[in-house]
C-alpha cells in the first residue's frame, strides 16, 4: 500500500511535469499562475508530494484544464510505458536504492528520455511478463550479483560475530549447542520458542520455522529439524535483533522470500549465523590441516562437517566466504541442486560465481544440465542407494577435476548430498568449484591426487557438441537452431 502511494505520487507529478511542458511554461511561471511557490511545485513533480484538493484544483485552472484529467492516473502515450514500469512491480525488483539510485530520479529521467528507450522499457516489461524473468528470479539475480560484487565475503558481519560473541561470553568450540542461543533469544530478546504447534498445520510440514513478531515475539519451529538447522535458524534469529534488522521475512523457508530487501537481510542474517556457528580461526586451522593433505580423503572432509554439527550447505557456504580472504582462491563457482525421487530432472536453486566466465551457466533453465556434474552425480548415486528411506542425516560426497569442453576451464570440485530431512522423496546437493590454477596448486596438494576423477563436462545437453557422450539426455536441439541460423547467414552472405 505505501508503495501504491509513492507511485501515484510519481504518476501526479509526471503528468503536471509534462502538462506544464506543453503550456510551454516555467515551474516560476506557473508557481505565478497557481500561486504557489517555485520549491513546492519542485517537489510535485519529483513525485515527493502529493497536493491537497484545492491546490489540484488551482494547478487545474492555471494550466486550463480539468481537475479529473489531472488526478486520473492516466498517461499520455509517450509516458505509457512508464505507467507500465510502475504497474509492472519490477521497480519492486530491483534494488536501486542499494545501488545509489533514487527511484523518484530514475522515473524523472525515463520520462525525459526519448520515444524509442519508452518503448525499450516496454520490451523488458512485455519479456518479464511472458518469461522467466518473474519477481523472485528476477530478485534472486540481482542479490546474486551483490554477492559476487562483494566477492562473497563481509569484514563488518565477521567482527560483529566476534563483537557478539565477546559480548555474550560465546563458547566457540564446536559444536555450538543450539540450546545456548535459544537461551540468549529467550532472556535478550524476550523470545518464545514452540516445537510443537507445527504439528497441528499438515501444510506448514515443508516450512522450518515462523516467526509472529512482537513484544514478545513467538518463534515456531518444525519439530523435526536437525540441531543444525536449529542452531542456523537461531543464529538468524539472533542476527535479526543485534542488526536491528525488521525489514525480514517472519517465515523460515525461501520460498517465501520475494523482495530484494528480504532476500537481502536474509542472506546477511544467514551469513552471521554460519560465522556464529563455524568459527573463523578455528575453522581455517582445520581447512589447512584438510588443504595439505597429501591425497584426497572424503572421511576427512565427512569429519570436519561433523565436528561443526553444520549442514553442508552451511559448512560449503562458510569455505566459499573465507577462501578468497584467507587462502586466496577468489575463483570459484557455488552450486545448489534438488531432485525428487521417481523423477530425472536437477533442479539449480542457488548460484553464485566469482571471477569466472559463465561456466557453468544455465541457472533456471528448462534445459538439460550436464550429467557429468559431480553435483549430479553424488545426488543421483544417493538417490538410488536410499529411495524414500530414511537417510538419518547420511552424506554423499564427491570430487572431481572437470574441464569444460571448448572453453578448457578447469575446476576441483567438492560436492555433498543429503535427503532432504523434511522430505525424505527430495535430495539436495552443495558444490564448491574452485578454478584450478596455480594458486590452487598451491594452496590444495591433493589436487593432482591420481584417484581422483577426471573428466570432460559441458553446460546443458542442449548446447553441447560432444558426440561420444554416455550421460546424455537430450540431443543439443539448441546448438543446431544456432547454427542453423549462422549457416543461413553466411550462404546470403556468400549470395
């Protein structure tokens, strides 16, 4: 609703902006003709007021027309595409304000801009209207492009983790007892926990946890959560309240994340909850004593997981944050995918890349991704072992050398897997990649290990030329319409 008024503000101050234009008059001249001053008609057009009743009706007779033509939110042509825009909610999607850019300028600036760029606006609205460009992707995108912009790494979350911890005399060493934040929620934050109401809402079982806000606010968990998905939603709630953060969603689940401000606060509370949770300096001790082993070991890395009691998205998320910092891997691809049982599609839920070309590429794609993945291979094989049984929280783990075929792009790639724990017909895997240079060399002597796997791999089935190629699922339809077209313009070239 608030949103609602800012752009009827807009809209107003557009359509008095351009009516004035017209009247070929100054904002001095009619601040002559309305009697009212220069600054406030300044403010109506920038869309930072709205007048009252009897000042419509005197900017009515001043530029001779109607009061209902001026408070109608109709545009003329040429501004109809910003109408749209505004319509559209895609102003709601993008996060302008966290890039400096002040919305009521931006729509100032499209309303003086010619014809031809209204109408590009048009386009983009008509292609996010009939593609995929929804709300939430289109949100996803732009905070996956803040995090890579950032490299993935916060210095001012990590030493409020350590201001907090100090604070709240923290035991650090791992694991934390989700029990000692539930504590500091419960006496701090005047918090009320519930693990058994959720049991009464059959449609809340896929949810981990709501919030209903307060003086004393309520926290309702799903009481069959892991203790690592205890302590991450503890640490969130947690980060919430130190950040002083409200502008939040009350429901512990991404689907329920649709504006960039809430997909925001929630990967900041995510990140200080994951910091909470693996300790920086005792994490990079362990990370190094795994980096220089000299062949690879998967009970070890099964090890360290556990040791921190921490999902392994958490444990892949907090090695993605630190490896730039503290080990100077700043190449490296994350990965996140689901699969159900009785079916063969890979869904990819999470993306992130930094400083790598757009390998591998295709996130929310209807095509195929490649089989050769590790990410696709530690679920598939977990799949098959377990097939609706109860996995008791059992991880699958892989690694493998992938070079991308025609790109020659190489990474080391570190995959986990696990049965989802509120819904044992779903899997999910994590993948770390980081891009295997000379810095990795480095940095991670089992790299060249002889045992481990090393294979070609490609982006979707649909774009990939390889012929002799076991896995594939789907011929590369959209490669031969490329060329197809390439084909066709070279012959009228040659023509």
């Amino acid at each position: 609703m608030e949103s609602k008024k800012k752009y009827i503000k807009l809209i107003f101050g557009l359509k008095l902006k351009q009516l004035r234009q017209e009247k070929k008059l100054s904002l001095s001249e009619l601040a002559e003709k309305s009697s009212l001053s220069v600054s406030y008609l300044n403010e109506i057009e920038k869309g930072k007021k709205y007048p009252k009743a009897e000042k419509i009706a005197q900017l009515a007779q001043a530029l001779d027309g109607r009061y209902d033509d001026l408070v109608s939110l109709k545009l003329s042509k040429n501004l109809t595409p910003i109408a749209e825009l505004i319509d559209s909610n895609i102003l709601e999607m993008l996060p302008l304000d966290h890039y400096g850019i002040n919305i009521n300028k931006f729509i100032s600036l499209m309303s003086d801009a010619s014809y031809q760029l209204t109408a590009l606006v048009a386009t983009v609205i008509d292609l996010a209207r009939s593609t995929e460009l929804s709300q939430n992707n289109f949100s996803r995108t732009a905070l996956r492009n803040y995090k890579e912009i950032n490299d993935n790494y916060f210095e001012d979350i990590e030493q409020l983790v350590d201001k907090f911890v100090e604070g709240f005399s923290i035991d650090v060493t791992p694991p934390i007892n989700y029990q000692s934040l539930f504590e500091i929620l419960e006496i701090k934050y005047n918090y009320k926990i519930d693990e058994v109401r959720f049991n009464n809402f059959d449609e809340l079982k896929d949810l981990r946890g709501v919030l209903k806000p307060g003086k004393e606010p309520e926290l309702f968990l799903n009481p069959r959560l892991s203790n690592a998905q205890r302590l991450f939603i503890a640490g969130k709630e947690i980060a919430y309240n130190y950040l002083n953060i409200n502008n939040r969603s009350n429901v512990h689940s991404s689907l329920k994340l649709k504006t960039f401000d809430h997909l925001l606060n929630n990967y900041i509370s995510a990140y200080f909850s994951t910091a909470l949770s693996i300790n920086r300096e005792i994490f990079i001790k362990d990370i190094d004593n795994f980096f220089t082993q000299k062949t690879w070991h998967e009970n070890l890395l099964i090890d360290i997981i556990k040791k921190y009691d921490a999902t392994p998205e958490m444990f892949l998320q907090r090695l993605g944050n630190l490896a730039g910092k503290e080990w100077g891997l700043k190449k490296y691809f994350f990965l996140r995918f689901n699969t159900r049982v009785g079916t063969d599609g890979y869904d990819l839920t999470k993306e992130v890349r930094l400083n790598i070309n757009h390998n591998p590429t295709g996130y929310q794609t209807s095509e195929h991704y490649c089989r050769r993945w590790i990410s696709i291979e530690v679920l598939r094989n977990i799949k098959e072992e377990l097939n609706r049984i109860d996995s008791n929280g059992k991880m699958k783990i892989g690694i493998i050398h992938s070079k991308f075929h025609e790109t020659d792009d190489e990474y080391l790639s570190f995959s986990v897997a696990q049965q989802n724990i509120l819904d044992k017909n779903t899997f999910t895997s994590v993948t770390l990649g980081f891009y295997l240079d000379d810095q990795l060399k480095n940095k991670i002597n089992f790299w060249n290990d002889p045992n481990i796997t090393c294979r070609i791999v490609n982006n979707t089935c649909e774009m990939c030329t390889l012929s002799a190629c076991e896995e594939r699922v789907s011929e590369p339809t959209t490669l031969k319409r490329i060329q197809k077209s390439s084909d066709i313009e070279n012959a009228i070239k040659k023509l």
